[in-house]
C-alpha cells in the first residue's frame, strides 16, 4: 500500500506545478446516460459521497474547489473571500461549495488526511485552525507535532492522529485524488475551481466570484 502511494503521489507530481475554502457528505450524482439510455462514465466533478460539501444539496450551482491545507492562497480564499461568497450565495441556497484535497507535497497530505479522519460535525472547524495556523505548522521542524496538537484541540486523541495520519489506504485515496483532477481536469494548482462545470480564471476575489457566480446563475 505503501508503495501505491508514492506511485500515486509521483505521478501527480510529474505533471503538475506548485501554485502562483465546509461542507457536508452529499448523495453520489446519478451516472449520466447516453441517448441510448446506457449509462456513461461520471464526471470527475460530479459530486459523491466521499466528497464534503457546504450549502444546500439542491443548489442550482456548484462550486468545486481543489485546495491545499498548506497554500496561502487556499487559506486566503477560505478565511477572507468564502465568508462573504457564502453569506450571498451559499447560505441563501444559490450555491454549494464542494471542497476537494489537492495536496501539493506529503505535508499537505497527512494534514489532510487528520480532517478526513476528524467527525464530521469537527471536519470544518478543523479544517480553518489548519488553515489558520498555517505559520506553524507549515515548514516547522515536526509537522506532525504541531498538527497532533491542532487536532487535539479538536477533540482528537493522539491515539487517533496516529493511527489516521499513518492510513496507507487513505493516503492512497486521497493522492488518487489529485491524480484524477491532474490527468482529467487538468488541474495544476491551488486553489482551483469550476463553476457548473466551467473552470474558473483569474483570482478569486470576491467581486471576481461574484461576477462569475452571477453569470451560472443567469444560465441556471
């Protein structure tokens, strides 16, 4: 298992660059079908039961966001432009959000892997003291030391980060991830976005997502 994830992992690295925010399990989207009625391959945006979603499941648009715990970018989206994006647009039930692991080295990863194990009632909380002390643990001497503590203050048992963040099957899961957004959507940094399936260019400032969120809104 181990090596299949470093496979994973190498691969995604190959052909992607490092760059230039919660959210609920939803039900898997139907598989499309052809006209002949056979069912077709899903998107690889189509949302599924792995996935954490904020905002009405019924939303008429979905925003699907590839982020990094350790981009500063990520963490800029989430903590200064989300909150405003989600008052207008999420919490009125235009628009869900579905936020998607993307983790651009190991330390990413494991971090990632501590919010995928956490409850989920704690998964988001997690998620923004992540990205809120990004300053310590990002580049500290031990990592994973300063993110046990994190999680702790979350209600996680040492016991429980251990055993999570050393999970060969969900690292693997999460680094095929990035594979997929890699080789299928052509996704090659954080954050990235696809608005109703359109990818989304330029910075996401609020005024940006909301002309962009606007503009779904009068094809939807």
């Amino acid at each position: 298992m181990r090596e299949m994830w470093f496979a994973l992992f190498g691969a995604a690295m190959l052909v992607s660059t490092v760059p230039g925010a919660a959210r609920s399990p939803q039900t898997p989207a139907e598989a499309p079908k052809s006209e002949a009625g056979t069912p077709t391959a899903p998107s690889p945006l189509a949302v599924t039961e792995d996935d954490r979603v904020l905002g009405k499941s019924d939303a008429p648009i979905t925003i699907v966001e590839y982020a990094s715990l350790n981009c500063p970018h990520c963490a800029h989206f989430a903590l200064d432009v989300l909150p405003t994006v989600k008052e207008k647009w999420i919490d009125t039930g235009k628009a869900k959000l579905v936020v998607r692991d993307y983790p651009l080295d190991e330390q990413a990863l494991r971090a990632a892997m501590v919010t995928r194990c956490a409850p989920p009632d704690r998964y988001y909380a997690l998620v923004d003291t992540f990205l809120q002390a990004q300053p310590k643990w990002v580049g500290a001497r031990d990592y994973r030391e300063t993110l046990a503590r994190l999680a702790k203050l979350g209600g996680m048992s040492q016991k429980q980060f251990d055993s999570c963040i050393d999970d060969a099957a969900l690292a693997n899961k999460l680094a095929e991830t990035r594979l997929v957004a890699d080789q299928q959507l052509g996704v090659d940094a954080t954050p990235t976005f696809f608005i109703n399936g359109t990818r989304f260019e330029g910075e996401p400032s609020v005024a940006a997502m909301d002309k962009a969120l606007s503009a779904a809104s009068a094809k939807s």
